[in-house]
C-alpha cells in the first residue's frame, strides 16, 4: 500500500468524478480509505495486500463472472460485475490510474475506430 499523503484530502481530490461516475466515485471512496478518512475493512485489507493480492482478486472475479455467463445466469454476472470493477477500480487507485484516464482512452479508440474496441496488436503496441 502507498504511504499516506500528509494531506489525505490531496489524493481524494485528483479523482475527477461526477454524479453519474460510479467508478469515479468508488476510486474516490478507496482513496478516503487509503487515507482514513472512510472505514471499510476489506478495501483497506486489499490495500494492505499489495498489488499482486489485487490482481489475484480481480483475475478470480473476471473468471467468475465468465463462469456465470456461460451458466446463463444473468443475475449472478450482474453481481459478480459490480466485485469485478470493484477490484479493478482497487488495483487502479494502487497503481495511480484514475477512471477519468481510462475514459479518455476510450474516447480515443472510438475516434480512431468508431467504437472503443480493442486495438489491433500493432496498434497497441505504439498505443501509450
């Protein structure tokens, strides 16, 4: 886990959110918990874990919500969903990604493609 800032507010801040960004608002919830302002004992144990605990996490909840898919249970990928981006948007905060980047490459790709699809390999390799 990244040591507190001496202003705890200062990290909480740089997440750029609005009132329909849900994973703004959770990356900015996470940040609070890194700097104690919010209790949450399993963000801040994911947090404590480090980041390969947090990539283990967000690979299990990829696979379950594949697992549910293929079952044709609707209701459980819907669930799993919310774990999935919950730990993605953890392992994001750790590594210093905020959403608002993620949405900004996305907007990139669908003016290059017309959609924010995933870039061709050649692409991606020069993609940064």
């Amino acid at each position: 886990m990244r040591k507190a800032k001496s202003k705890p507010a200062a990290e909480a801040a740089r997440y750029k959110t609005t009132a329909d960004d849900r994973l703004g608002r959770l990356a900015l919830a996470v940040a609070e918990v890194r700097a104690g302002e919010r209790a949450s004992p399993r963000t801040t144990k994911l947090l404590v874990a480090g980041v390969p605990k947090m990539a283990q996490k967000l690979v299990e909840e990829a696979a379950e919500v594949a697992i549910d898919a293929v079952r044709g249970d609707e209701a459980a990928v819907v669930k799993e969903s919310v774990d999935l981006l919950y730990n993605l948007v953890i392992l994001w905060t750790e590594v210093g990604v905020d959403p608002a980047r993620v949405w900004g490459e996305m907007d990139r790709r669908e003016r290059m493609m017309g959609m924010a699809e995933k870039l061709p390999k050649s692409d991606a390799k020069n993609a940064g």
